[in-house]
C-alpha cells in the first residue's frame, strides 16, 4: 500500500470479503472494439504463418527434419506447389507484412502493461485481467511472427537486437501480471482493487488461479528462450547446442561398446555380471541420444512452434471470453461504448489492408520498372550483362573475318555498328558467303 501513498484504496471491505463496491466501466481497456481488434491481429498473424508454411513462403524450412516431413507431404497436394515467380513476388510481402504486425503489436503490448501497472492503485480486478488478456495476445502475435521473420532478421542484427530489448520488456511485465493473477481469490474479486490483492500476491497463491497462473508462466517461458534462440546464428547454435552433446553421447556408446565387447571375450561369470550391468548403461544412453535429437528436432521446427502458439492463442480467446461474461451488476456505464480507445485499436487493424496494398503495388512497381526501362529489348535480347558482351564479341569477330575475306559485312555495309545489330534484334543478317 505505501506504494501508491495517498491514493491507496480502501482494502478493508475486501479483507472482510464484504466488498459490495461498485466500479466503473472502461470501455477503452475492456471495449468490444478493442478486444476485437487485439484478437483479430492475433489470429490474421497465424493466418499468414500457415499460408507462408503450407507454401512454404518461410525461409529456412529446409533445415529441420520435421519442418521438411511436413512440407514434403504438403508437396504431394498439387494446388500447394507454388511456381518460382509466384514464390518471388509474394514471398518478401509476406515477410514486410508480418514484420510491421510483430512492430505494431509488440509496442502496442508493451503500453497496454505499462497502463496496468501505472494504475495499479485505482483500476479493479477485473479490469487488470483483461490488460493481461490483451497482452497475452499482443506476445502471441510477436512470438508468431518470428516464424516467419527468423531469417530475415539473423540476416539484419541490428534490427534483431532492440526487437529483443523490447521482448525482454514484454516477458519481464507479463510475467509479472501473471504473478498478480495468481491470488486463491483473484476470480472472487471483481470489482475489487487490484491492488488489495497484488499486497497478498506472495502469501495468497493458490487454487484455480495459481494453476492457471503456472499454466501460462510455463508457456511463456518456454516460448520467449526459444523463439529468442532462433533469432541468432544457426550454424553457431546448432555447434553448440547440438552438434557437441551429440558427439559427447556418440563417445559415450562407443566406449560402452567397447567394454561390452571386451568382456563378453574374457569369459567366464565375471564378463557375464559385466556385460548385464553395462548393456542397461548402454541402452540408456543410446535412448538419450535419439531422445536429444527428437527433441532438438521440435524445438527448433516453425510446424511444432506454429502449433504452440495455436494453442496459446485458443487459451486466450477462452480467458479473453470468461472474464467478459462476469457479471455487470456492480459496474456503473457502458463497457462497450465507443470512444477514442476502441477507434484506434480499430483503425489499426484496418491498417493492415492498407500495409498489405501498399507493399503489393511496391512490389509490382519494382517489378515493372526495369521491364519498362527495357521496352525497346526483344524477348529473346539477353538481359545479362555478360551474355550481351559475349555475344557481341562473337559478332563482331564474324564481321572482321567477312572483311577479311573481301566478303563485306553489315557492318559496312549499312554503316552500323556490331552493338546496333545486335541490338536491331538480328532483322539484319550477315550476308552468306
């Protein structure tokens, strides 16, 4: 309570669990509009990593086992094979999308948390767990998004680095807003404070709240180490993560083997008690190894990593739905009135069209320009700077060589250079001799 000093609540009706208060809606926190949007960015960003997956429009698929499995059946549905010009035109939209939705969310995320806390002495249960609601989805849409933008950004560090700054923020608040959660009565306690139960947060953890609490804590440590892991050199990673414990455990068979095999050849009761207590060592670790390699397989597959946050997601949408349908006996106003919080959220979802048509027309304007800058050129005029210059110099030595002859050439001709019959698209022929 001595941190919110004079603008502490009055926690006594709560500790008497006679607290009958009423509170006020938010519908710029809690609106249908906000929520909405927060859940619909959330879902059209896995929406675009399955498309990118099943046609395989993420980057570095190929290098996991699972991720190629997957892929290779996809491969066998002939709609899903896309031609290498397609994959060529869509495939950075794709990334510049889904890159601009990890940004808007991620700091959208972080300001919502900031919110919470900021008003941690004045805003009520109900309304803090729906801040949480919304920035579980927020970190879901940024962890989504890095199956996609993995490559893109190990290609640009720097880029990398203050986006990971920023995750490090979000993990640290929502961590922390999951702790509060945690409290026996956070679910009884509606309209009370928040802060009267963050003061017995420590002390008061438990029940169905702490077993969701755990839930989400262990899901979203297991997800930020890992997605953050991958967003960094592979080669360096798997040398160091895999590579070497591999080789360790492949050591460790090898002399197991070894010592099996140089008992069973001594003979006698003792090789016999030997080769019993090393054969269970040495299946164990065998079944180590090929468990460290599934393992390894899965956490670093984008197919395994796309299902998480499926799931993550699905647990959102039931925690965003639950705590809307509390009761509003107690609640003075409109939760859904529409106000400047609920307008901007959905003017940032309709952004996304806008960033879509705009990185589209982008795209076939880069495309168009240097057909258009080579409209004078034949389809069959090489385009490659090399191949040009090759064929000119054959031309031009066929030209020197009709001179020589006494045969004449184009060239002389018609007064034209070997670039301008090369480039006239062969409508002039060298005269046979």
């Amino acid at each position: 309570m001595s941190l919110c000093g004079s603008a502490a609540p009055n926690c006594t009706p709560y500790q008497e669990g006679k607290d009958f208060r009423r509170y006020e809606a938010e519908p710029d926190i809690a609106g249908i509009g906000v929520i909405s949007a927060f859940v619909a960015t959330s879902f059209v960003t896995i929406a675009i990593a399955v498309l990118g997956l099943v046609f395989r429009m993420i980057r570095g698929l190929e290098d996991n086992a699972i991720d190629r499995l997957v892929f290779s059946q996809l491969q066998k549905v002939s709609f899903l094979r896309l031609k290498d010009s397609t994959f060529k035109f869509w495939q950075p939209i794709l990334e510049s999308l889904v890159l601009t939705l990890s940004d808007q969310q991620l700091l959208v995320g972080i300001s919502i948390l900031v919110t919470g806390f900021i008003k941690h002495c004045s805003i009520s249960v109900y309304h803090f767990a729906v801040i949480s609601d919304l920035a579980w989805f927020s970190s879901n849409t940024n962890l989504t998004s890095l199956n996609v933008l993995q490559v893109y950004l190990v290609e640009h560090p720097s880029l990398r680095n203050w986006r990971i700054c920023l995750m490090l923020v979000i993990f640290v608040l929502l961590l922390a807003a999951l702790a509060m959660e945690g409290h026996r009565s956070w679910y009884e306690s509606w309209n009370s404070p928040a802060q009267c139960l963050f003061n017995e947060f420590l002390v008061k953890v438990g029940g169905e709240p702490g077993k969701w609490m755990t839930i989400q804590m262990v899901l979203l440590i297991y997800n930020y180490p890992v997605s953050m892991a991958r967003l960094f050199n592979p080669d360096k990673l798997d040398i160091l993560l895999y590579e070497r414990p591999l080789r360790k455990m492949e050591r460790s068979i090898a002399r197991l083997q070894d010592c099996i095999v140089s008992s069973i050849a001594l003979g006698g009761w003792i090789s016999y008690v030997t080769s019993i207590l090393l054969l269970p060592a040495w299946a164990f670790v065998v079944c180590g190894k090929w468990g460290f390699v599934a393992l390894t397989a899965i956490v670093g597959s984008t197919t395994v990593s796309l299902c998480v946050d499926i799931a993550v997601s699905a647990i959102g949408v039931w925690g965003i739905i639950d705590d809307r349908n509390i009761p509003k006996s107690q609640m003075d106003g409109n939760e859904n009135a529409w106000g400047f919080g609920q307008l901007i959220q959905m003017l940032l979802l309709s952004s996304i069209l806008l960033t879509f048509k705009d990185l589209y027309s982008k795209r076939v304007d880069n495309i168009l320009k240097p057909q258009i800058k080579m409209g004078t050129q034949s389809p069959s005029t090489p385009r490659d700077g090399t191949i040009l210059n090759q064929r000119m110099s054959h031309l031009q030595g066929q030209i020197q060589k009709l001179v020589v002859a006494g045969e004449g050439s184009v060239a002389l001709q018609h007064k034209m250079s070997p670039q301008a019959i090369l480039l006239s698209g062969g409508h002039r022929r060298l005269p046979e001799g």
